[in-house]
C-alpha cells in the first residue's frame, strides 16, 4: 500500500513539473513574440509611421493578456529599438515591408497565446 501511495505522489508531482514546464515554454514565446513584437515598434516609431504604430498598438490591446509584465516587455523593448535605431542612423524600411512585418508580429503573438492561425 505504501509503495502505490508513493507511486501516486510521484506520478502527480511529474504531472505538475510537466505543466509547469509547459506554462514556462508559453511564458518564454509570448516573451520572445512580445519583445521582437516591441522592437519593431522601436522602428515603426523611429521611422514615424503613425499609421502602423496605431495598427500596432491596437494588436496588442486585442492579443496578449492586459498583465503588467507583458506591458513592460514591450515597452522596454520599445525604447531599447528606437534608442538604437537612432544612434545607428539606419534607413527606414517602407511601409509596405513594415506593414508587412507586423502581420508577421501579429501571427507570432496570437501562436504564443493558443489563437493560432
């Protein structure tokens, strides 16, 4: 009795560490997506595409969770873009290749956050 009691624990303890580990890969790709998400708003920013950085602001709003951290990921990766975008002194994409990047962001957040498509 005492060995299928210690069986059950061990099996529920690997059930928890397996769904931890798994909400931990979630965390890390909406981390990762969130921040080349902020990065390319650094750039949309940089090169004043008003238009996109609405478009931008607005996937946000609709796909990721309203959670402090998600927030702070994309805004740091924000400044962090734009500042060296600046200090680079690159050429802007256009708008087509931006807009065109965003979608790309956009599949990337919804995939993190299970909306697939």
């Amino acid at each position: 009795m005492l060995r299928v009691t210690t069986l059950r624990a061990s099996l529920v303890t690997l059930l928890i560490l397996f769904g931890a580990g798994q909400a931990g890969a979630v965390e890390d790709t909406l981390a990762q997506a969130v921040t080349e998400f902020g990065s390319l708003n650094g750039v949309v920013l940089a090169c004043k595409q008003h238009a996109l950085t609405a478009r931008m602001r607005e996937i946000m709003v609709d796909t990721v969770p309203k959670e402090r951290n998600v927030g702070e990921l994309f805004e740091t990766a924000t400044s962090k873009s734009f500042l060296d975008f600046g200090a680079a002194g690159k050429a802007c994409p256009d708008g087509k290749r931006l807009a065109e990047d965003i979608e790309l962001g956009r599949s990337k957040l919804q995939k993190a956050v299970g909306q697939g498509t």
